[in-house]
C-alpha cells in the first residue's frame, strides 16, 4: 500500500480541500468511458440476446458522458487559472502541450507500430502522400475538427481540449473578462452556452463544447456566496436524471441539444456540492481512495485502455469463440476487462505521464472566494 500511495496520490501545495472529491470525479468519469468501448467489443459474445445487447446499448450511451464530465472539469480548472491572473500566451500553451503531448506520443508510436505489424486493423491510408497527410493530422489532434477517422479513438476529445485551450485566453482577452464583475461574466457566459446550444440544435454542430462552459460557469458561482450549495441528494438525484436522458431514443440535432443541456445540469450541480461541500457524504464517496488513484491516472487510462481492450478481444475471439459461449459472459468479462486495463494503464502513468507532465511545479489556481477549500488541480 505504501507503493501504491507513494505512484499515485499528487502532491499538490496547499490542503487538499475540494481536490480529493475532484480526482473521484475524474475516476468516475473514466469509468464511464469503459464502458463504451467493453460494450463495443463484446458484441460478437450476446448477439444472441436481445435483452442483453439493450443492456450494452444503454450502458454505451451512458459512457459516453465521462467525456462531458471531463470537460467540465477541464472547463473549470484552466479558465479558473487564466481569469485569475494574466499569462503569456505561448508560457500557457505550452504547458498545456506539456501535460498532454507525452503520454499522447507514447501510444501515438504505439498505435502506428502495430499499424505495421497488423495491416488488417492498419488505418493509414495509401498511397504515401496521403498516409503522410493522416499521420500528420493525427499528431497535431485534428481529428476532432477535421473529418477524418482518429488513428487513436479517443483523440478527437483531445481536439475539443486544444480548442479550448486556443480559445479562451483569447476569449478573455477580447472581452475583457477580467475587469468585469462576476454577475456580468455569468451572463456573458450562460447566453454564450444558450446561443450555441441554440445554433447546434439547428445545425448538428459539436454540442459537447457547452460542456467547458457548464466548468467556467462552475468556477464564477464557486465565488459567489449568494449561490447556494447542493445538498448531496439533490445533486445525486440530478445525476441519475442527467444519466437516465442518454437512454432516451431520440433523433435530430435539437433532441441531442437538449439532453446535453440536462447534462450540463446535472454534472454543474454534482461538482457544485462536491466542491463546495467536500465533507458532505456524496463528495465523500468521490473522493473514496481507489477511485483517486483512477482519476490521478485517468489521462493515461483514456489513452490506452481502448488499444488494451482491443488486444484482449481478439485473443478472446481465438480461445473462447463468440458462437461457443452465450450472452452470460457479458457480466463476468467486464470486471475482467476493466482490472486488466489497469495494467497497461499505469505503466503509462508511472513510466510517462507522471515524470513527463507531472513532475514539473505547476501554477495553483489560487482559491476562489467562499469556496470552502483551495481549487487546485490539474487540467485533463
């Protein structure tokens, strides 16, 4: 236990405060993206059952909001360390570029080596030019902005992240956010959520961007002592309703927009009262001490564990062929899958992302007024 204490608890200056319920959520987050990809793969073994691959469906859609949830958070966290003091822009950016390039590289050379020992799952295209050209978008993450298929799944997340990044300093610069009062920036803020979740519901634009603005919004009422705080039922229930929309089968743009803002809700009030009330049971429970450590090595875990669940499924498919067993192995393999991804997740962690991106002494977010611990943190 010591080792494992001394691999992944963060050091961070200051008390831990709201930290700890923080990287919970982040643990939480990531688990839920788990499930996208295990009930992806373990199709083949229940497509004999119906009620079963409902099941995966359901748990498919609920998944992928642990990516939402991650922008929020991200959201909260870098406009909170830009809005309280003024950075170089290109001092900033490269931080960023710090926290994210090394372990990204790492799986990057990973996935274009087995490329070329697997042409069968090989996505480069060719001729040459072209595989160049894909290569070449893959690394600088454009697979979020520009249509193409991402070489590592997950990476056009990593898109939305650097737009954010691009954007918002510059966001704060042009409006001139920091001389403004706070009610004045909420207002800013909640009709720039509104007007855009507006013309996504019309156009089927990137909805999930709302997401980062659910985090600014988080960091203003954080400040203000005339926004109450959640009681933890609320929030949890708020969860559960927040969740349960994704099962809704909807079509169109604006059914996608509107469940997405019952989303940005729902994921607002819970790290609302996990910040601000971080001795209250529901906080407690996030900031339980294995899902810390998932959450502290969460970056290298999305990263990877997609890559170790498509490995483990192809060796499944030769030792326990899909026709030869029925739909009850959905449930014994996801607590399989899930420990084995842990593996190769925290190598990464341990061997790249903690020396590479984490080493190096961060900025803190100083405290906001009226919260009831420091906010620090590390952005995603």
């Amino acid at each position: 236990m010591g080792w494992f204490n001394d691999t992944f608890e963060l050091q961070r200056g200051g008390g831990a405060g709201n930290v700890r319920p923080m990287e919970g959520l982040r643990g939480f987050a990531v688990f839920l993206v788990f499930f996208v990809h295990y009930t992806a793969l373990v199709k083949p073994w229940i497509a004999g059952s119906p009620a079963t691959l409902s099941l995966a469906r359901g748990l498919h859609d609920i998944g992928g909001t642990g990516v939402d949830l991650f922008f929020v958070l991200s959201g909260y966290l870098i406009y909170g360390s830009l809005i309280a003091r003024e950075q170089r822009f290109f001092k900033f950016m490269s931080r960023r570029v710090e926290r994210i390039y090394p372990a990204f590289a790492a799986v990057f050379a990973v996935y274009l080596l087995l490329s070329f020992l697997f042409p069968q799952e090989n996505k480069i295209p060719s001729p040459w030019p072209h595989g160049l050209l894909y290569v070449a978008q893959n690394l600088l993450l454009l697979p979020g902005i520009v249509p193409i298929d991402p070489m590592i799944t997950v990476a056009w997340s990593l898109s939305y992240e650097m737009f954010y990044y691009l954007a918002i300093p510059l966001l704060i610069v042009l409006l001139g956010l920091r001389s403004r009062r706070i009610r004045w920036r909420l207002l800013i803020f909640l009709g720039l959520a509104w007007g855009f979740a507006l013309l996504c519901a019309f156009t089927d634009g990137p909805i999930k961007l709302i997401m980062f603005i659910a985090g600014i919004i988080l960091y203003e009422v954080m400040q203000s002592p005339l926004v109450l705080t959640p009681a933890s039922g609320g929030s949890l229930a708020a969860l559960v309703i927040g969740l349960s929309c994704m099962l809704l089968r909807t079509d169109g743009p604006a059914w996608l927009a509107l469940k997405e803002w019952v989303l940005f809700v729902a994921f607002f009030l819970l790290c609302l009262t996990c910040f601000r009330a971080p001795e209250d049971w529901l906080p407690r429970a996030f900031a339980w001490t294995p899902l810390r450590w998932l959450g502290n090595m969460s970056y290298s875990y999305y990263l990877v564990h997609g890559l170790a669940l498509k490995g483990s499924f192809l060796a499944l498919s030769r030792a326990l062929p899909p026709e030869t067993v029925g739909a009850w192995v959905f449930w014994p393999l996801l607590p399989l899958m899930f420990a084995w991804t842990l593996l190769p997740s925290a190598g990464l962690f341990v061997l790249v992302e903690r020396p590479l991106s984490l080493a190096p002494r961060r900025a803190r977010i100083p405290r906001p007024a009226g919260a009831s611990a420091p906010a620090a943190g590390r952005a995603r």
